[in-house]
DNA sequence: CTCGGTGCAAAGCTTTTGCATCCGC
DNA sequence: GCGGATGCAAAAGCTTTGCACCGAG
C-alpha cells in the first residue's frame, strides 16, 4: 500500500502538470490547499478545509478555497457531492477506489460501497443514447437496521 | 394512457390520505401548488414554481412552496434532485416511470434513462450493509457525440 | 514588468425563520 | 375559538464577485 507521502508526491505531479498544461500559475496556496485535502480522509465542505488550514494559520481565503477546489474538480484529483444537504461535500480521489454511497436517511451517516455492475449499465446507456459517460453518482436512500441508528453518527464517517 | 386528468385526481387522494395520516390541515394553496407540479412537464425549480403560480395570480409565498414541497418529497409525490447546480430540481414522480438522468458536461442537457439492473445492485448492497433501501440517485456524466451538443439546448427538456 | 491570483469584504442567490394574521378543523 | 398554516420580509448560509495589492513567470 502507497504510504501517505508517496501518493501526495504524485498527486503534486499530477496538478503541476494540468496547472502547466493551462498555463495557470503554481501558487503555494494552491499547493497548501491540495496538501491539507489529501491530509483529510472522508468527506469535508468548503467551511471545514478554510477551517482548518485557519487554525493552523494559513493565510488562506475563501475565494482561493473556491477557486482552486474548481481547479482540482477540473483535473479530476477532487470530486464533488450534492448529497441530501445545501453544503457540497467534497472528497480526494486519486488512488482512491472508485466508489458510491449509500446514506441513511435517519441518522445521516454515510457509508461507501463499489459494485462493478455499474460499469456495465454505464456502458450500455452509453451506447443507446450515444453519449461518451465519464463518471457516474450513484446514490442509494435507505435505513440502517438495528436500532442503533436512532443516535447521531458523525455524518462523514 | 392515463389522462392528466384522472392522474391529478388520484395524486389529489394520495395527498389527502397523507395528511390526514399527519393530522395535517388541507388548505387550498397546498392542492394548488400540487395542481401546479403535476401539470409540470420535466424538471422545475423552486423559483420557476413559485413564479408560474404568480403569473396567474395566485397568491403564494415562498414559504408555502417550500413548506409543501416538504410535504410531497414525504409522501412520495415528488423527487428531488441536486444536479450540479445550487439550486435544487423537482419532478412530479406518481404515474412517471421510475428513471434516472444522463448529464452532458458541456451543454448541459438533461436526459433520462432507465436500467433494471440498478435494482440488483440496490438489493444486494441493501443485504451486504445490511440497510433496508428505499430509493437511489443515479446520474451519469459525459458529453453527447455528434456535434449538435456545441449549441446549448433547454436544461430540463 | 505584467497580469493572473490572492485576500478581504460586499453582494448574490437559494432557502429558512420570525411574527402577525388567517382559516381549517 | 384554537392552533396550525400562510404571507411577508428579514435573516441565514453557501458561493461568487469587485477591487486593490501581491508575486509567479
């Protein structure tokens, strides 16, 4: 398994690359920003990462948060959730199995889960209505059983 | 083919039933903005509801919209969807055939699909995590081929 | 040196809330 | 008549924008 350090490494490679290739500039908050995103595991909004690299004193604004999670959504090193709430969520996704979610709609927590049957319908509706299908957001809606669900999980478990 | 009617008339006593269940008042605004959503072809937003009912001059607030369009995600009657965007879709959902969407990143159009095999995956998930699964959001991203895609088409055709 | 990027604060938009009034039960 | 529901407007949240300054190329 890639250690923490190894897989930052070419993450960097990979954003200085699509930062060269769009001839945008390699700032260092950008690099912080990518940094502190792939320091995080699970799910986070845009509140909690300013949050965050705010205790620990980057100077860092909202606006550049913004801007640069655009910038990671474009090059596919950071994907974006509209789940149930009006925050996005947001999560790292290289070296990251490809992966959907499922969230009970009683104690929001949200669990992950990859069926590669999904493949497979991609490809089809894909055929028919002759689209080129990039990427997919399947969500499933449910209840946990047990009991257990009537306390409050952290939601991005 | 059901009439417009005959379906308005059914979803009407689908709504009556639930709030009664809920002990909930039947007011003539929350039938109207039903009426409103039903006789809806495709996607809508809060904003284009809530403006089409003042058109006519039907007195409505905000408010009321939000507030029964609670009520009907509740019980079924519409879906809710959060597409890319900040502003949150609704569709009527009682006599449509369950079905899920097909996003082109470029120009934004909007299509739908079904595919039954999205139902074995939901139950076996639904064993494996051990969750009861009421209901799924699938939605594919990729560009439609062919060109015709450069022009911009009506987002909720 | 240039001009893209940043920080800050203000503005924009969607959604929620507080409160007086209204009306279904 | 009581208490839930409504309309209105104000407030709250998330995200975007304007502008002066900074710093990467």
């Amino acid at each position: 398994m890639k250690s923490k350090v190894a897989t930052y490494k070419k993450v960097k490679q990979l954003f200085t690359s699509y930062l060269d290739s769009k001839s945008l500039r390699k700032t260092p908050e950008r690099y912080a920003i990518l940094e502190e995103i792939y320091a995080w595991s699970g799910h986070f909004d845009v509140e909690e990462l300013y949050g965050n690299m705010k205790d620990k004193n980057y100077r860092v604004s909202r606006a550049t948060v913004y801007n640069t999670l655009d910038l990671l959504l474009a090059c596919d090193l950071v994907t974006k959730h509209r789940f149930g709430k009006n925050v996005a969520q947001y999560e790292k996704s290289f070296a990251c199995k490809q992966h959907d979610h499922l969230i009970c709609t009683n104690c929001h927590k949200v669990l992950e889960f990859c069926d590669p049957r999904i493949q497979n319908i991609q490809k089809t509706v894909g055929n028919i209505l002759n689209f080129n299908i990039f990427h997919h957001s399947l969500v499933l809606y449910g209840s946990c059983n047990k009991g257990n669900c009537e306390n409050r999980f952290l939601e991005n478990q």
